[in-house]
C-alpha cells in the first residue's frame, strides 16, 4: 500500500514539500513529473517518490521553512534536485544541514550575478585536488543549476559548493573546511615563494603534496602522532626542503597556533625534494 503524502508546497514538477501522514512529518519528495499540476493540500502518493528526505532536527527545519519563504520556489527545487543528484552519487550520508546551507549559497550566488558581482574563488585549484569527488559532483551541479535556471554562473562556483558537499560528507562545518583550503593555499604559495618556483597544479606531486599537507592539517589539529624513522637521514639529506619545511611549519604555528612536530616536517621534506628537483 502507497504511502499518502499532504502537499505543503510545490517547488517545481518534480520537487514538493509535503506532510507524511502516517509519521506526521515534513518531508521533501523528488521523482519526475512529481508536482506536476499539483498544489497546496491535494494528496498524493509515493509512486513517483525517487527520493524522500525528512529534515529531523528542529531548528534545521524551521531555517529550511523560512529560507523557503523569501528564495524563489524555482531555486529551492533545483536544489533539492541537486541534493538527490549528489546523495544518489554516493554512497556517505549527507548531513540534513545541506537543505539549508547548500540553498542558502545558491539562492545568494545567483542573487550575486544578477546585480553583476561575481566572487572569484582563489582555492578553487586545492579545492579541486583536495576533493575530487566532491568537485565532480560540484560540477555537475553547476551546469544542472545554469541549465535549468537559465543563467550562467561560473565556474568558480564549482569550488564553493564542493565545500559544502564535503561538509555534508563529512557532517563539519562549512567554515573549517574552507578554512583549510585557504591555509594550504597559503602553504603552497609560502613554498613556492622561498623555493623561487612555480609548482605544475596538474603534476602528480602538486597533488600528493596537496594531500599530506591536507593529512597533515589534520594530524595537527587532532595530536596523532606520526613516527619518522628516516628523519636524521632526511636532514642530512635534504638540507633545502627541510628547512623550507621548518619555516613553512613556524609560520604555520604563528598564524593558526597549528603545530607540526618534526617528524611531521621530515615527511613534507621529502614531497618538497621531489618537487624542488622537478622544477
């Protein structure tokens, strides 16, 4: 037996936000042609229902109602749209503040390029390597966002939202994870400025020095210990790197109060040999 949903709104023909009847909850019901010729309190069912999500906690649902009060339905749905697009890609469970956090930038971005401001993404190259996956569903959700609003926002939106997939992935903060992007796009600048060269971004080390730098962030800042039993040879070694990577790890202490211990700064050592002798 179908399960009976009361229509609260229709965002567009395949998006309606609706009442479960047999849970008495809210809940967002994707399929196509879905809300088609539908309106507020007809009753339908889960026949065309491709995905359903239920926004639990209190306060993400009544954020998720206003927000849906001022945007353009239109804009709401192509998001939600959006959102089953990167939950069906994958198989992590997306945090219920993507409903909101996810629409609040996008009803802002096109808010943004209609007035002409259009904010240019200056990590969107760590972004990329930092996040492939999240980065390639961010992709598609741009060109399903400009295609079915008919507008044409950039690519460096592609970057911000792979940010907010990641945190939904990641059930963290939005702000953390941009924050780390910009500290290691600040790290590779410092790197590629004492070093006096200019790092391939689409090289094979640009992207393994990207991911230690975004491993080792995270060791940092949780205090796991990493052991480097090839440390005294690497200071023997690779005198140059480790000592860009000791300054790089005593800037890093005094902007952010992250600190790297040294056996952390050996292993960053040997991806700055590999590159610097590469240049």
């Amino acid at each position: 037996m179908e399960k009976q949903y009361k229509i609260i709104k229709t965002f567009n023909h395949n998006v309606v936000f609706c009442i479960d009847r047999e849970l008495s909850k809210e809940c967002i019901l994707i399929g196509k042609g879905i809300g088609f010729g539908k309106k507020e309190n007809d009753i339908i069912d889960n026949k065309k229902a491709e995905k359903i999500f239920y926004i639990s906690n209190e306060a993400n649902k009544d954020k998720f109602k206003g927000l849906t009060k001022t945007i353009d339905k239109d804009i709401v749905g192509v998001t939600e749209e959006v959102i089953a697009m990167i939950h069906n890609s994958s198989k992590g469970k997306l945090d219920e503040k993507i409903h909101i956090t996810l629409l609040d930038h996008i009803s802002f971005a096109i808010e943004r390029h209609r007035s002409g401001i259009n904010i240019a993404n200056p990590f969107i190259v760590e972004e990329r390597t930092l996040y492939p996956e999240e980065y390639e569903l961010a992709s598609k959700a741009l060109n399903i966002i400009n295609s079915r609003l008919n507008i044409d926002l950039p690519e460096d939106e592609i970057g911000f939202i792979a940010l907010h997939i990641h945190a939904a992935f990641t059930h963290g903060s939005i702000s953390k994870t941009s924050l780390n992007a910009a500290i290691i796009n600040e790290m590779i600048k410092f790197i590629e400025e004492t070093l006096e060269i200019k790092i391939n971004s689409d090289s094979i080390n640009y992207s393994r020095l990207i991911t230690h730098l975004r491993f080792a962030l995270d060791r940092a800042e949780k205090h796991i210990p990493i052991e480097n039993l090839l440390l005294s040879s690497i200071k023997r070694k690779f005198k140059i790197s480790y000592n860009v990577s000791k300054k790089l790890a005593d800037k890093i202490k005094q902007d952010y109060n992250i600190e790297f211990t040294e056996d952390e700064i050996g292993y960053l050592a040997i991806h700055l040999e590999k590159i610097r002798l590469n240049n």
